[in-house]
C-alpha cells in the first residue's frame, strides 16, 4: 500500500466510549517490550507517529490511525508489563474484551510475538483469548533481524508448536529495522480487510 496520509485520529482510555468508525479496521496486540510502535510506525513509514518508549507497558489506551481515509490500524495497550500496576493491569483486559465485542469495523486482529524467544504464558494466553472472542490472529514474529538466518526456522517451529498455531494461519517474520515483512502484513490488509470477504481458518 502506497501511504498517502496517516494520523492518529483517536485516544480511548479505560472510561472512553468506542468511535463508530465507518471504515475497517485492523488491531495489533502485543506484549510491552515486543516492539508494537516500531512495527506501526513501519507500516505506515513514519518515524515516530506510534511513540515508541523506553518504558514499557507505557500505553494504556486504545489508539486509532486513519491510514489514507481508507482504514483504521488500531495499536492496543501492551500487556504482561511487571512494572504496571496490578489495578491497571486489571482494567485493561475488559477494555481490549469490550473493543473486541463492540468495534463494528475490526476485520483482522495481529499479535505480535518477539521471535527471539519462546512465547510468554501471557503471549499463549493471549492468543487463546483472542480466538475465544471470535478472531484468528495473524502471528506476527518480531525482532526477525536479530535471528541467524539459519535459526530463523527453528524460532518460527517452537513459536508454533507453543502458540498451537492451525494450519493455514499466516506467521510473518518481520523485522523494524529492514523492514522484512512489512510488506507481507500489508498483503494480508488488503486482502482480508479491505478486498473480499477471504476467512482465514480457524480453530
């Protein structure tokens, strides 16, 4: 996708009411640290439009990006962050729950895992949520660039076999730094969320 104008449009914090937009939208889950505003930022070739921050777990609302009037990429707070209070921890699970349930637009939901290691009890958890809610995340392996090439296989087998990925359901390394990847996401938006109607499997 060629971008053409991109702006962060909208801030929900835990009390704030859901925008009714009336063009798709896309969501990126992830934990704190797994590089989620790199990725954002790279996706729609800016350099600090998502704030990315020394302090994880920093992002505690739900932020939409109007991306060319066409759709919305909407960047959801970072989980599994030690740091954050229990209190806010708590509050932002219903706040994601309530987005997933209401949003009328959400056509595709990613989650971002940091390839480099296993997945988190909080990654897995998260996934199984997320299908719980009625979605197939798209499993977006982060950090590629930091993996031997060689390696690179074998990171993306135990992200699987942990995640218990279904056949059929993409697993796009990627990497903030070369960009690898970037354009494979893109492919999917257009195919899933703003071309015809594709059902990617689910369990």
């Amino acid at each position: 996708m060629i971008i053409k104008s991109a702006a962060l449009e909208t801030v929900c914090g835990i009390t704030s009411k859901l925008p009714e937009n009336q063009l798709p939208e896309v969501a990126f889950a992830g934990k704190s640290n797994v590089g989620k505003s790199s990725l954002i930022n790279a996706l729609m070739n800016r350099k600090s439009l998502a704030r990315t921050s020394s302090q994880p777990g920093k992002t505690q609302t739900i932020n939409f990006y109007n991306v060319n009037q066409e759709i919305y990429i909407v960047d959801l707070p970072g989980y599994g962050y030690a740091k954050v209070s229990k209190e806010v921890a708590a509050k932002w699970g219903p706040m994601i729950e309530n987005y997933l349930h209401k949003s009328k637009q959400l056509r595709m939901v990613f989650l971002l895992i940091d390839l480099r290691h296993p997945p988190t009890n909080n990654d897995i958890q998260m996934y199984r949520w997320i299908l719980s809610n009625g979605y197939s995340p798209v499993i977006v392996a982060t950090k590629a660039d930091k993996i031997k090439r060689s390696q690179l296989q074998k990171h993306l087998k135990i992200l699987k076999e942990s995640l218990k990925v279904i056949e059929g359901v993409p697993i796009i390394p990627f990497s903030a730094v070369t960009k690898a990847g970037r354009d494979e996401i893109w492919e999917l938006i257009e195919t899933y969320a703003l071309g015809e109607e594709m059902e990617i499997p689910e369990e």
